[in-house]
C-alpha cells in the first residue's frame, strides 16, 4: 500500500493569493472523496501529489519519502493523475497511443504493451475505439480516454479529477466498478467530485476542502449529516439524506441503503403498532 502525506502544505500561484493554506492530510490504503465549492483549491492539491504543482512551504511525503527531489516522470510511476481536463492531457492523435504513450515512458514494449493498453481500454469502456482521434470522441469519452491513459501506468496510488462528470449512466456505472475494482487491488485512490450521492455510496473517507483549508474528513456517514458543514463547503446533501429528513425519518440516512432499512424499521414499528 502507497502512502502520502501532506504536511502544511502552502501553494499560491500569484504572490499575495493563497490557494492552498496549510492543507494536512494523509492517504492510505482505500478510496477517499475530496469535496469543497467550485475555487476551493482542489485540482490545485490534487496537482501537487505527482509534482505538476511543488509547493511553497510544507512537504510531500511518499511512503516517508519527501517527493520534493523526485522528478514528475519518476512520480508518475508511482501516482497518476487524471486531468480534471482531459484536453490539458491528451495530446496523441489516436486513442491507443495516448493510452500507450504512458507505459511506454516506462519501458513497456511489445506484447506487454498491447496487454496494458487493451486492458486500460476495456476497463474504460473504449474497446471499439482505440483507433479513433480521441478529439473525434464525445468529452465523456475523452474522459475516460484520459482515465484509461493512467490506467495503463499502472500506479500504485491514482488521483481522479471529477470522473464522473459529464458520463451518462453506463460512463457513471462504469467509473463506480473501476474504483471498485481500483480499490480491491490495494491502490491508494483520492477521487475529486461534487457527486455527493456518489460520496456516500462510495467512499469510506470524504475531505471537505474550502478556500484553501480541510474543514473536515471522516466517514460520509458522520460528516454528510452536518447540515452546518454542507452549507459550509457549499457542497450539496446526498438525494437518500434529503429525502430521509423530508420523511421525517429519525436517523439521518445518507445512503439508499440507509433509507430502505430505516423505511423497513418504521414500516415494521407502524405495523406493530397497528397489531397492538
Ligand atoms: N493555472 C492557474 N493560474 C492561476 N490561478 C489558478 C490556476 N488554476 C487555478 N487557479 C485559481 O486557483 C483557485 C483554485 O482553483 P482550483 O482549480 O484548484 O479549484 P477547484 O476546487 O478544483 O475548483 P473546481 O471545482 O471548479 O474544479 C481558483 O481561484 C482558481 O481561479
Ligand atoms: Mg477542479
């Protein structure tokens, strides 16, 4: 398992206007959501993982190590970003060879290659388009041309820049079943959203982030109950959450999950009460 920690980590990209404030915060082992309003510094933290960005004070540290003497090709062997962009990313004129341009930086060649780049393909969804110009392709799928790219790498740690924004419901069911997948194989993942349905279902660990600052992390099932700390990170509230308070239910339920067991338990309690 890939570990990194932030310490005090400070980052302004003109003198005078901090972006980041001092952000402390670890990741390990298991998927972590990272939320927070639209200018709240996230893809700019995300950018410091893999050494786009350094930072003005404070340190990264991979696995103990600090990542400041490492160039960004080394740590691109060890964390994949997926631009929140993919046109900031891609820059191959055929889907295969933006997926390979990756792994073959790394020394993969032949039939191993074919291997990563086929698998990182379906994986995404994108098996019947590798030959395409990914600039052909719809924003979704260039979405997930540049998730297939890190893919490829094969990192023990990736970060995901909004995955799901702009895919359908096939693009979302698949992004879900990758982080799934992601996880199970021990990667260390931190995943960018404003999808606060996909954060309760999902991830055992949100970090909220506003202007520059962690306001809290915990498990969503703590942290999206705070209707103090939503409005705070101006982020929304789950649908299941919503829907559980405007049902009066006496448990906050932030999960589909949630709400069908406490509808069971007022149901049952209702028909108690009816037999009694
Ligand atoms: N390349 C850049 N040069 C100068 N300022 C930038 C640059 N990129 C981002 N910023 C500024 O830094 C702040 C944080 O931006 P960032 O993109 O990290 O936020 P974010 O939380 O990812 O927002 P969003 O939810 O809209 O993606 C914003 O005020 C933004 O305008
Ligand atoms: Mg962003």
């Amino acid at each position: 398992m890939t570990r990194i920690a932030l310490e005090g980590v400070t980052f302004a990209y003109a003198p005078g206007v901090p972006v980041l404030r001092g952000i402390s915060l670890t990741l390990g082992r298991g998927a972590t959501a990272l939320v927070g309003p639209n200018g709240a510094g996230k893809s700019t933290l995300a950018k410091h993982l893999n050494g786009i960005l350094r930072p003005d004070s404070g340190r990264i540290l991979l696995d103990g190590q600090d990542i400041r003497p490492r160039s960004i090709s080394r740590l691109a062997r060890s964390v994949g970003y997926v631009f929140q962009d993919p046109d900031e990313q891609i820059f191959q004129p055929m889907v295969w060879e933006e997926v390979a341009a990756g792994p073959r930086a790394l020394g993969v060649s032949g039939a191993a290659l074919d291997e990563r780049v086929g698998e990182a393909l379906e994986r995404t969804g994108l098996g019947e388009v590798g030959r395409a110009n990914p600039h052909d392709l719809a924003l979704a799928e260039r979405r997930r041309v540049a998730v297939a790219a890190v893919l490829a790498m094969a990192t023990p740690a990736l970060v995901l820049d909004e995955p799901t924004m702009g895919q359908d419901a096939q693009g979302v069911d698949l992004i879900v079943a990758l982080i799934r997948d992601l996880v199970e194989e021990g990667r260390t993942l931190l995943a960018i959203t404003h999808d606060m349905d996909l954060v309760a279902e999902l991830f055992p660990r949100v970090v909220f982030l506003s202007d520059g600052r962690v306001l809290a992390e915990g498990p969503p099932v703590d942290l999206l109950a705070s209707e103090n700390l939503l409005a705070q990170a101006g982020v929304h509230e789950p649908a299941a959450l919503a829907l559980g308070r405007a049902l009066r239910l006496p448990e906050p339920t932030p999960t589909e999950a949630h709400l069908v067991q406490r509808l069971r338990g007022s149901a049952r309690r209702a028909s108690a009460g009816e037999g009694g």
